[in-house]
C-alpha cells in the first residue's frame, strides 16, 4: 500500500512571528482610570464599561458624548480635576487623550511607576497596549490588531468575521459556558468529550439555541458513540478561497485527512495543524493508493475512534469515486456525511465567464469522463447524445483520450469546427487555457498537457471565447504556435495579431 503523510513542516515553530501578543483582560469590577473628557476618550469608556470596569473620569471639561455616557452609566464616576500620578495606583488598566507630547510622557511615567498598563489615544509610540477592532459575540469576543499599520485593514477585516459568526454564536456560547461543568462530569477527557463538543460546535453555527438543544445534546451525553466519522469534503480545482465555510469546519475538527494528489496545499494549510495528514492519490502512470485500500484505511480510523476528512479535488460526488467509499462505510455501519465542492468544469465556466446552459446555445450539460477504470474512454458512451449541438459537454480526465473524443464526436455528426476549450490547472497559479475547434482538438491537448489535470470544454457556448485572446493564455505562461514551436509569453495584442494563440490553424 503506498502511502505518503504530508506533516505540517516539522522545523517550523508552532506558531509564526507576532508583532503583538493578543491578550484578553478581565475587567469586572476592577477599576480603570480614563483621562480626558473627548468624544474618542468616550468610546474607550464605554468600551470598558461595557467589558465591566468602574472607571474614574478625570477631566475639567466633557464633551457632548461624554457626557452621554457618563449619564447613562453609573459605574462611571466623574471628577472635574487634572488627574495626578497618585490617582493611577491600584488601577487594572489607564487611558489618556493626551493634549501634548508632555503629558504623554508624564502619563506614561507615571503609569510605569504604578505599574499600571496604559494606553494614550493617538499617541502609539507611549502605549504599553492597543485596543483592536472587536466582532463582539459575548462571550465569544474576536480581537483584530494590525499593529497600528492599517486601521482600515483592520475595519475591513472585521467586516469580514462580522459575515462569517451569525449573532445567534452568543446564545450557544452562553449555552457552552453553562454546560461545561456537566460534560465534564460526564464525559471524561478523550474522544468521546471531543465528539460531543465538535457536534455542538456544528449546531452552534446554524438555528438559535432553544429548548430543544438541551434536549437533544445533553440527552445524549451517555451514548456518545466510541465510533468515529468520516466527512467527505470536496475542496475545489485548488483556490483555497473557493471551498466552503462548513469545509473548512470539518477541516479544523479533523483527526487524519485521507486527501487526494490534486489537492492544493493552500486548501491544507487550512486544516487544523495537529492533524496527520495522509495522501492516498490516484494518478495515471503513478504509483499510488488502490481504492480498496483507501476503503480498508478510512474503516480502520473511523473503528479506531478517528473523525476522518476525505478530502477530494473538485466535488467528492463527481468522478471522485465517493459511491465506493460511502458504500464501504455503510457496510460497516460507520456515519459519513458530504459537504460539497466546486467541480472543474464549474471552476471553467466562472474563469471563462460562459454560461454552461446559455438558453440561446444549450439546453443541457453532460460532466462525462474521459478515462475508465481499464485506462482507455468508456465503452457505453452514447455519443450521438453527445453530438447533440444543443448540449454543452464537459470531459473530465480526457488529455490522453482525446484524439478518440474528437474523432467519435465527428463520425457521430459534431461539425469539426464546433467549439472547445481546453483548461490545465484550472483554479491554480498556472492555470492556462486554449480555444480550438473541435478537429484540432488533439492538437490543441499536445500544447497544454504538462501532466497536469485537464477539463474539456465542448460546445457552441464557448464560441465568444474563441475570439477572446485575454482568455486563451493564463499571464505567465507560454504558448505553442501553430507549427508547434514553443514560444515566450507575449502582450495581448502580439497574441491577437498572430491569431495562433486564439485558434489552432489546420496545417494541410
């Protein structure tokens, strides 16, 4: 059985360099000390408030804002005085809206002195911390630093988080904090408490809690099967961007990744760093994992307690030969569920930007594939479906078959000069696709194949792009003219002049 563990780099530190340390500070009922009465001097009150600190204002005069908040919350108490170094001791935390670079300087002295950790407004270069931009979920609370370098990076970033933790997250936090003592009672430290809170975690990150979530995962703490789970988690043609939310949950709660040869290592990089990572890829031409082997390993891990993430390239569902896996896991009673992913021929669409299912070109698209299990094209293709002009057909697996595509496609009536796409790569840095007709189909394949995978795109909604050179040639790359002499990458417009690169010429 050939099998390869690709482990996290093992010289590299557990974690990169920080420019700061996150840290998160308890604040109830502790005091803090603010000086100055401006409208940004408020915010950081009510940020301290709201975190439950009492907080001594002192300041001779209060903006509008503060003074709104000084109204609305009592555990601010307000003196109308200069502050004094006297007034820092015994404080959690102090704050400053310096008027000049001196008091700064007096401020932070004096904070050293009292060994209270400061923060002066504007003024990074006297801080002893920085206030981030908070995703509040409480009591899940996400603290975002860009050191001071790009505020507006930070915003963005938490816009981003903001669309990604649904507000409900708080009420199952609430639920987690009240119920940890009662797991651990239950449940003792291993696999079984780890699969009770991973199952929370999945209904955390959908509904509201209601009465019912009590019910249905606490009522349960005793069952809490000995036996593992396999997820199967399509990750996409390669860009790591395109996988799912739910993806990249299962990826994170993964003991072992079973992954594929064509997976990425970007969409790896995601996946929780303790996990052992396994590749079981089947290439052609390689040595590699034979299914039952793949069938017999996933058993063994999901029998020995393992939650298990088969990873596939593209959708597991499609040529990814889930059907044996799943039927395997159900003859052994083992649980499984699928999250989906984007096949290549969608990936090709979205990067040509061609509709598979133009209502002006084609009334259906067939995912056919180019390779059978003995190693040549199936044998119960129904080609003349396939020539049918009013379908768009994706070929996947088809760069050594496809000189027979082309051919059996004419003899079946496809006029020669319907239109095709090739893609290598598809969803990778070097990506590269090429327009042809369909005779110079095989020609076409001899140009790109590099032993990457590579879809084929057949149809006349692919017409547009035949004429679009920016479309044909992934930037970076090279091309093969039409005499079949290799040459460097050139502008768009050298491309469109030489018109090699947009259609392959049939050389008689």
């Amino acid at each position: 059985m050939h099998i390869v563990s690709r482990l996290p780099s093992d010289p590299a530190p557990r974690i990169g360099a920080l420019s700061v340390l996150p840290v998160f500070l308890d604040l109830t009922g502790k005091r803090a000390v603010v000086v100055g009465g401006s409208e940004a001097a408020a915010w950081k009150v009510e940020l301290l408030v709201s975190a439950g600190a009492n907080v001594d204002l002192y300041a001779g005069e209060l903006s509008e804002g503060m003074e709104e908040v000084a109204v609305r919350h009592p555990a601010i108490r307000h003196f109308p005085r200069s502050w004094r170094a006297g007034d820092l001791n015994g404080a959690a935390v102090a704050l400053c809206d310096a008027e000049h670079d001196v008091e700064a300087v007096a401020f932070e002295q004096a904070a050293r002195e009292a060994g209270v950790p400061c923060n002066i407004i504007d003024r990074p270069e006297y801080c002893h911390f920085q206030f981030g931009t908070i995703v509040n979920r409480s009591p899940v609370v996400v603290g975002i630093s860009t050191s001071g370098a790009a505020p507006v990076l930070g915003q963005a970033i938490r816009r981003r988080i903001e669309t990604l933790l649904p507000p409900t997250l708080a009420g199952w936090a609430g639920l987690a904090r009240d119920w940890r003592r009662r797991v651990a009672e239950a449940l003792p430290v291993g696999p079984a408490r780890r699969r009770f809170w991973e199952r929370f975690v999945d209904r955390a990150f959908g509904p509201a809690a209601d009465e019912t979530s009590e019910a249905s995962l606490l009522g349960g703490l005793q069952d809490i099967e000995s036996r593992g789970h396999v997820t199967f988690v399509g990750a996409g043609p390669g860009d790591a961007e395109l996988i799912t939310l739910k993806a990249i949950r299962a990826l994170q709660a993964a003991d072992v990744i079973l992954f594929d040869d064509l997976v990425s290592d970007e969409v790896l990089e995601l996946a929780r760093r303790e996990a052992k990572r396994i590749l079981v890829g089947k290439r052609a031409g390689r040595a590699s994992c034979k299914q039952h082997e793949i069938n017999d390993l996933m058993v063994k891990l999901a029998n020995a307690g393992r939650r298990v993430v088969r990873l596939k390239s593209g959708d597991p569902m499609i040529f990814g030969r889930a059907g044996e896996e799943i039927a395997e896991l159900e003859r052994h009673g083992i649980g499984y569920d699928v999250v989906p992913g984007v096949t290549a021929g969608l990936a090709l669409a979205a990067t040509l930007g061609v509709s598979l299912t133009h209502r002006d070109k084609a009334r259906s698209v067939r995912f056919i594939t180019g390779h059978s299990q003995h190693g040549g094209l199936p044998d119960d293709i129904d080609w003349m479906a396939i020539a049918d002009p009013s379908t768009t057909t994706i070929f996947y697996m088809g760069g050594r078959t496809a000189s027979s595509i082309a051919s059996l496609l004419i003899s079946h009536g496809m006029p020669p000069e319907t239109p095709v796409v090739i893609a290598a790569d598809i969803g990778r840095i070097g990506e590269t696709k090429l327009c042809c007709d369909l005779a110079d189909l095989s020609k076409g394949i001899n140009t790109l194949l590099n032993g990457g995978p590579v879809v084929i795109g057949i149809g006349s909604v692919f017409a547009e792009r035949r004429a679009d050179p920016a479309t044909v040639m992934a930037a970076g790359s090279s091309w093969t003219d039409e005499f079949g002499d290799t040459c460097p990458q050139v502008s768009f417009e050298r491309r469109a002049a030489l018109q090699t690169i947009v259609q392959i010429d049939r050389v008689t």
